[in-house]
C-alpha cells in the first residue's frame, strides 16, 4: 500500500485542510437545494438532483480493475470516484477536484473519519482569504466539509486532503477545490459508512480511460 515517492504528486502545498474549499460560498443557489433532512441530529439541505446532470448521480457502473475489493479510486481527470465491488462492478460517484495548482495524485489510506465535523482554515488559507474566521463549527451551514469527512494518510501522516461534502453542489464536476475530493452531501455520508479505518486509496488522473463509453454510463443501474 506504501508508495514511493512518485506515487503522489502534490499540486501547491499539502497543508492540514488545504484542500477544503477555494473560498466558502455562504450564499448558495435556492434551485441546487429542495428541502431539508435531518442527520445526527443536524438539519441540513437536500441536493436537488433534479437539477443534477445525471451522470453525476451515484449509480453502480460496470468497471474493470485490479484493485481490490473495497479501495476507492478517484478519477480526478474525469471527477468520478469509484468504490470497487465484486464482479467487475463499482459505485460511481460524482466528484469535484483540485483546480489547477492544487491537483494531486498517488496512494492513500483513510486513516480518520469525522461525523459533521468542525472546519479550521490552515494558516496559508487564511493568508489567502483573511476574511476567513479561525474555525466553523461542525454542523454550521457555513462550514464547507458538510456532513462527513475521511482524512487521508500516507506512512501514517496526514495528506491535508480529505473527501467531504459539499457547500457547492455545482462544483460537482469540476475544478473546484484547494485539492480535496468534494462530494455531494448524501454521497459523503453514502461513502463514509462504506468505508471502514484502513480503506486503501489510490488517485489517479487517467483511471476512466478504463471504464466504459459514455453511452454505456447512461444505461448504468442506479444505487437505490
């Protein structure tokens, strides 16, 4: 599971929560969002998927590859994350990446996982954005990692980058991030309780060069 050196390239500086956000939106789209739920004891605003370009939804794809049963496997350059199944199959996640600067690939592992988890800018965010406050609580409906996040370590030291939810359903999709995985809210609560302390990672900018056509994705089995 260790990598060498080579296995990761880092985009910019990999900082504690460098890869959170750009910069927090605190004024959302009304049309992105349609209703509210409740997690944990915490409300928060349903993504409207009505308004979702379908191929970003979750959905279980046929998908080939010889990572093991159980590793997540993102697609930065296709903004897809894959959690392969048995049988040749995977579930497909929408994703958004790191914008140029902030781009990275390589092995990783989840080594920590947080439920509504609370925000603090780096230092160098801050030094960016000093409009930024110096922490958001988790569960606040400022704070950009949403509902769930898993940090990811190598040879047991943090990455700063982590996959977490979303303020911004619309960056799905995109370049968007300071290098983190952004996901929608019900995808990263989806994810989390799928993978357990351990879950090997691997990123790789050319990883749907394997999967299938474009017009086989629209014929894909949704997960329910």
């Amino acid at each position: 599971m260790v990598g060498t050196r080579r296995d990761i390239l880092l985009g910019g500086l990999a900082l504690l929560g460098v890869g959170a956000i750009q910069k927090p939106a605190f004024a959302v789209a009304s049309s992105n969002f349609a209703g509210t739920a409740v997690d944990n004891g915490v409300t928060f605003q349903k993504t409207n998927f009505a308004k979702i370009d379908r191929k970003w939804h979750r959905q279980v794809v046929k998908y080939f590859s010889s990572e093991p049963i159980g590793t997540v496997v993102v697609d930065t350059r296709h903004h897809f994350l894959y959690v392969i199944m048995e049988n040749k199959t995977a579930i497909r996640y929408g994703v958004g990446v790191g914008r140029e600067g902030f781009k990275w690939f390589g092995r990783a592992t989840i080594d920590a996982k947080s439920l509504w988890p609370r925000w603090t800018p780096p230092p160098e965010m801050r030094k960016r954005h000093p409009e930024l406050p110096e922490f958001v609580a988790g569960g606040s409906p400022k704070n950009p990692l949403g509902p769930r996040a898993m940090y990811l370590h190598r040879d047991g030291v943090d990455t700063g980058y982590r996959f977490h939810g979303t303020l911004e359903p619309w960056s799905i999709g995109k370049d968007a991030s300071s290098g983190c995985i952004r996901m929608f809210n019900e995808d990263a609560i989806d994810l989390y309780q799928r993978c357990p302390i351990g879950t090997a990672v691997q990123v790789l900018p050319h990883i749907a060069d394997q999967a299938e056509s474009a017009a086989q994705v629209s014929q894909a089995t949704p997960v329910q």
